[in-house]
C-alpha cells in the first residue's frame, strides 16, 4: 500500500511543480518526477512480495505462475522510459534555444502570444 | 494482412532515411518522405476495399494470440480516415517541397515521423500502444511546431510540450490502472471484462484518459495550446497538425469511450457539453482574431466542438454526423491552412492586414480560401454542407435548441472566415509583390478543391461513408472481429 502512497505522492509533486514553477527547468524537472510516479505505480501493480524474475526456467508452469512477478508492467516502464528521456532531450533542446532568444528561464516572463 | 499498417513503417523508415541521405546532401531529401507517402496511400488503398466489402480484419504480431498479443485491427474507420491521412500526408509533403528551404532533413525526418504516429494510433487494437504511438505523435509535434527557432515558435513550443507531457502522463496513468483491474491492455478484452469490475478505480482511469486525450484533440477546456502551435509552426505542419493531428485525438477518444467503456450515458453527456462549449467559444474566439493562422486554429476548435456535439447526442444519426465531420473537416481545414500557407509564404508577418500590404494574390489562392470558408460554414454544394445538416437534423431530433446554437456558429464561421478573405485575399489589389506559385504547390490545392466540391456534389458518397463507418463504434462487432 505504502508503495502507491509514494507514487501518487511522486505524481502530485509534479504536477505541483508543473503548474506552479516559473522557471522551465523546475517545469521540465517536474514533468521527470511525475512520471517516475506513474513509473512506479505500475511497477508496485506487477510486483509480488518474495517473488522470482519472471524468466522460465528449471522450473514447472504452475509454480512459476504461482511465483514470479508481472513482467508486462515493466515492459511498460521500460517504452515509457525511453520515451521520456526523448522528452527531457526535446523539452531541454527547446529551453536553451528559448534562453538565446529571450535570455531568461521564467515562464511568466516568456509570453507575448495572447488571446 | 493488413498492408494499411505497413504504412506506419514506410514513414518510420522515411524518418530514418532522410536524417541518413542528409549527411552526404540536402539536395534529395525531400523526395524521399514524397515518395513513402505515395506507397503508405498505395498500402491503405489495398487494404480499404478489403474492409469495406469483407468486413474488419485483425492482425497480431508476432503470432501471439489476441488478448496477449499486439493485436493490429483495421475496421471501416480506421481504414478511411487512414486513406484521408496518408492522402493529406502526401499532399503536405508535396506543398512543403519549395515551400521549406533551410534544416529541411529535420523537418521531413519530424513530419515523417509524426504520420507514423497517426497511422499507428488508427490501427493499434491496444491501448498502451494508443499511448506510444501517441507520444511518437506528440514529441515529433514539438519539434515541428518549434521548428522556425524564432521567439513566437519557440514560445509555442514549449508551452505545447510542457502541457502536452502532463497530458500524455494522464493517459498513462489511466492505462495503468486499467491494467491494475483489468489485467489486460487489448481493448476488446478490456471492454468485455471492466464491466464486472465495480469500484471506482474503471471511473477515475476513464476520467483521465479522456482528460489526457482531450488536450491532444482541443477540446474547450484544453485548449489553450491549440493557437499559440499553430501560429509557430510552418504553415504546412498547421495543415497537417490541424488536419491530422488533433482528429487522432478524436478518434482515440471515440475508442477509448465507445469501444473499451461501451459509451455510458453520462459520458456522452459530458462530450455533448464540452463539445457545445467549444463549438461556440472556438467561434467566438476566431471572430476576435486580426491575426490569419489564430483565427484558423480557432475555428479548429469550433468544428471539434461540433463533431462532439454530434457524438455526444447518442443517437445514430449523430454518431454518422459526427464521423463525416471528422472526414469533411480533415480536408477543408488542410485546404484552408494550405491556402493561407501559400500567402503566408512570402509574407512576413501572420497579421491579416500587414499580409494584405505585402502579399498579391493570384486567383487559385483566393478560389481555395474561399471554397474552404463555404465549406466551413456549411454553405450548400461543398462538403461541409452534407456533414453540418445531418448534425442539424440529429440534434434537432434530440434537443431543438442545439440545433439553435449549431446554426448561430455556422453563422459565426461564415462571418469569420469572410472577414479573413475580404482583409487578406481582396484588399489587395494595388500593392505588395505578386506570389508565382510552384506546381508543387497547386497540386495539392487542387486535389483537395477538388474533394470538397465531389464531397459536396454528390453527398450520397458521404452518407454512405458515415453509415459504413458508424458500424465500426458497434462494441459486439469489434470484440468479434478482435477476439473471435
């Protein structure tokens, strides 16, 4: 249980620092950590207390599936870790560019697009 | 088989082709994603007659049985809007050809990239994968809409980025907790067990996937991002975001809420509202725009209102209407944001007026403008026409007063989109440097007047579309065609 606490913890603390942090590095550190929550969230849903890898050997059918962990969650968090670290590279990418144009990181100093 | 989802490689490798070729030259890398896109139409074309007259077909990858495996489904609508896209696709990249001149292997390697996003979105029978390919979508978008490095774009991009990341979060957050009940991400499986699943966490899961994929589509809460992207991007990538980009939320949100939670009645309510909500705020916010491509992203924003409007009415009729409005819309939207493109090419500013002084136009780009904002309104003998009436006439069934409003936006639209021609396409007749356009460029304006006046002419094709499409949101059919 205490598990889901901290990711749910992980993801609101982002999407506080998301929506409240001016500066775009808080912003993009942000948008890491929630993930990370959602990241462990679904590990914690495959996860077995004193369970095995889920990799099939010396070992009958029916005592592995009595043992081994949910393997497709991690697989999940595997394509949505590399999907973030492309993410991060853009979103990093895009707020170097932003500094050489506007020469600041605030967010609320960034904005001439209106209405 | 299914050749259509082929298509997603054939962009994939056109992605990778382009960054490959552009290290000896520059000089044929535009080629490259034309000529994937002429194979990705060829595929779906192939496999479009194949699901209109023998039914849905499922693919699995790998071999591995349906609710364990990948499963690749093709059904009536998914393989139209394919065919329109891949279309549009090829029509985008033809008028990016002389249109974009400098980093042009960064563009066509992110615009490949961001179809193989859409097509992919429209195949995949599973929604983890919906998640993936909608980031392949998404993260390929932000670099586009980034494209041009200047302060509006860049701007734009990371405000699109930052929110479009909290969104695609939201989706995975609610995939992962279907998984944690349902046990399964195919989402025919999903739909036959979330049913004997009480509890609140199938409500909480839907909620934020509809959250997360109503940003991507623009919906009126959501949609702040949509004008500022629009305005960064290069006229192009607008034609294709607009045409393409935002109608994959659509479609994911009519899987996500017809087939996987089997369409509850209050959520199509809450479509109906938001859907109403936007129509009108987009209409309203269009007509107050002096500046051309806000004024389009606008309106983008009123016609996603009407096709949710016309879904969230729950009845048949509304459900077709809404569908060939996806379709109609697809194409008048790229034809207006390409005809803008085409003044906005020479031009140096996005206002209307200031475009007007510097910008003569020649008589195809005033035509295509002009047809796209008929058909917008809903002006009888263009496409527009044939998809507004039949959500007039559903809403009319269910609630007059919808009705009411619909026609007061059409009005709106028509108001708007005539101040637009009137200030940049018929106020300048004297000053500014006259546009020469390449054939690359008018081709893609003529196909796609071309569509809107067929489309328009003969409506019996789009009512035969809306009513061939509305059999794939049918959830017994999809789970057969997944499953059996």
């Amino acid at each position: 249980m205490i598990e889901y606490l901290i990711a749910m913890l992980a993801v609101l603390l982002g999407i506080y620092a998301v929506a409240f942090k001016d500066n775009l590095i808080k912003k993009v550190m942000g948008l890491s950590i929630m993930s990370n929550g959602i990241h462990l969230f679904l590990i914690s849903i495959g996860y077995r207390t004193g369970g095995t890898i889920p990799i099939l050997k010396d070992m009958d059918i029916a005592s592995f599936a009595q043992l081994a962990v949910d393997p497709l969650p991690q697989a999940f968090v595997l394509t949505s870790i590399v999907i973030n670290l492309s993410i991060t590279a853009v979103a990093l990418s895009i707020i170097i560019l932003v500094y050489r144009q506007f020469g600041t990181l605030d967010a609320s100093k960034i904005r001439e697009l209106r209405g | 088989m299914i050749y259509g989802f082929y298509a997603v490689g054939v962009f994939l490798a056109s992605a990778f082709l382009t960054g490959l070729v552009s290290i000896k030259s520059d000089k044929y890398v535009p080629h490259i994603p034309i000529a994937a896109s002429l194979v990705a139409v060829l595929l779906t074309a192939i496999t479009l007659p194949r699901v209109f007259f023998w039914g849905a077909v499922r693919m699995q990858m790998e071999e591995w049985v349906a609710p364990i495996g990948i499963s690749i489904v093709a059904d009536t609508l998914s393989v139209t809007l394919a065919l329109i896209t891949t279309i549009i696709a090829f029509l985008v990249l033809l008028f990016s050809y002389r249109y974009i001149s400098r980093n042009s292997a960064k563009y066509y390697s992110l615009l490949s990239l961001m179809f193989a996003g859409v097509l992919g979105i429209l195949y995949t029978g599973d929604i983890f994968n919906m998640f993936v390919f909608f980031e392949v979508l998404s993260v390929s978008s932000y670099g586009l809409v980034a494209f041009y490095r200047n302060r509006v774009s860049l701007e734009a991009g990371i405000k699109y980025l930052i929110m479009g990341s909290v969104a695609t979060s939201m989706l995975l957050l609610g995939v992962a907790m279907l998984y944690g009940v349902a046990g399964t991400v195919n989402m025919a499986d999903l739909a036959l067990k979330l049913p004997s699943i009480g509890g609140i966490v199938p409500a909480v899961a839907l909620a934020l996937i509809m959250a997360g994929i109503a940003l991507k589509a623009g919906i009126f809460p959501f949609h702040a991002w949509i004008a500022d992207a629009y305005e960064g991007a290069p006229s192009p990538v607008s034609a294709a975001l607009s045409g393409i980009g935002i109608k994959a939320g659509v479609y994911a949100m009519l899987r996500v809420v017809f087939i996987v939670f089997n369409a509850p009645a209050v959520v199509l309510d809450i479509l109906l509202v938001f859907g109403v909500a936007s129509m009108l705020i987009g209409a309203l916010l269009a007509l107050g725009q002096d500046n051309l491509k806000r004024m389009l992203a606008y309106s983008s924003v009123s016609q996603i209102g009407y096709i949710f409007m016309a879904i969230g009415l729950g009845t048949a009729l509304g459900t077709a209407a809404g569908l060939l409005h996806i379709v109609n819309h697809m194409i008048i939207k790229s034809l207006l944001f390409l005809s803008a493109g085409t003044v906005l090419w020479k031009a140096k500013s996005t206002n209307m007026k200031e475009i007007a002084n510097t910008v003569r136009t020649t008589p195809l780009m005033t035509y295509s403008f002009l047809f796209g904002v008929l058909a917008l309104a809903g002006i009888p003998l263009f496409n527009g026409f044939v998809s507004k009436w039949l959500i007039y006439v559903a809403s009319f069934e269910k609630m007059p007063l919808l009705t009411v409003i619909a026609l007061v936006t059409s009005a709106i639209t028509l108001a708007y989109g005539l101040k637009a021609f009137y200030a940049v396409f018929l106020s300048n007749e004297k000053a500014g440097t006259k546009v020469v356009m390449p054939l690359s460029m008018k081709i893609p304006l003529v196909v796609l007047i071309v569509l809107v006046i067929v489309l328009g002419v003969v409506p019996q094709i789009g009512i035969w579309l809306a009513e061939m499409m509305s059999g794939s949101l049918d959830l017994s059919l999809y789970t057969g065609v997944v499953l059996g």
